[in-house]
C-alpha cells in the first residue's frame, strides 16, 4: 500500500483429515479477481485485497460475499521492480522484495 500499512488477502482455507494417512492437513487458497489497472501492466489477475472495512464481513459466516471480489483501487497502491528471484520457494530471504533495475 501507498501507505506502508499491512494489508489483507482474502482467502478460504481448510482443515481435513487424511483417511490414508490420519494426518491433520491444513490447506488454503488466496482468491484472485480481475487486475485493476496497475496490476494489468504485469499479469491478468491479482489477489483478491480487501479494504479494512470489510474484514469483519470477510470472516463471518456469511455464504457469498462476492461483491467484495473487485479489484483493489490502484490509487490506494505502490509497485515496484523486484528480482525474478521471487519465483522461486528455494529463495527466502527478506531481500527478494528489495528494489531492482527494471528488466526490458
């Protein structure tokens, strides 16, 4: 966010027992929707960022907030080049997300 604030995803997740194994597995998802115009500039879609007024409803246990499925506003956003090294599990370090030259 323009703002430097923290900000949240929606996403659904689950918790089931595998009959196989009997182990617990956690699973989830990040919902993604139409990109707004910022992200348009890089992929055809992107996460799912809810507004902060809508976390509460997000979480309740309301059957279908599909309205809150629309691209975040990109006034309210910030991009920058980072690294191709982000692609990858292999790299965890902090520094993926640090600026670069933008790749032409």
């Amino acid at each position: 966010m323009k703002s430097g604030e923290p900000f949240a995803l929606a996403g659904i997740w689950e918790s089931w027992r595998n009959p196989e194994t009997g182990e617990d597995i956690c699973t989830f998802c990040v919902i993604t929707c139409p990109p707004n115009e910022m992200m348009a500039t890089i992929h055809d879609r992107m996460p799912g960022i809810l507004h902060r007024e809508d976390y509460e409803r997000w979480l309740s246990p309301e059957p279908d907030p599909h309205n809150l499925m629309r691209p975040f506003p990109a006034e309210l956003m910030t991009m920058w080049p980072i690294d191709r090294k982000v692609g990858s599990p292999r790299n965890d370090t902090a520094d993926i997300l640090d600026p670069t030259e933008p790749v032409l």
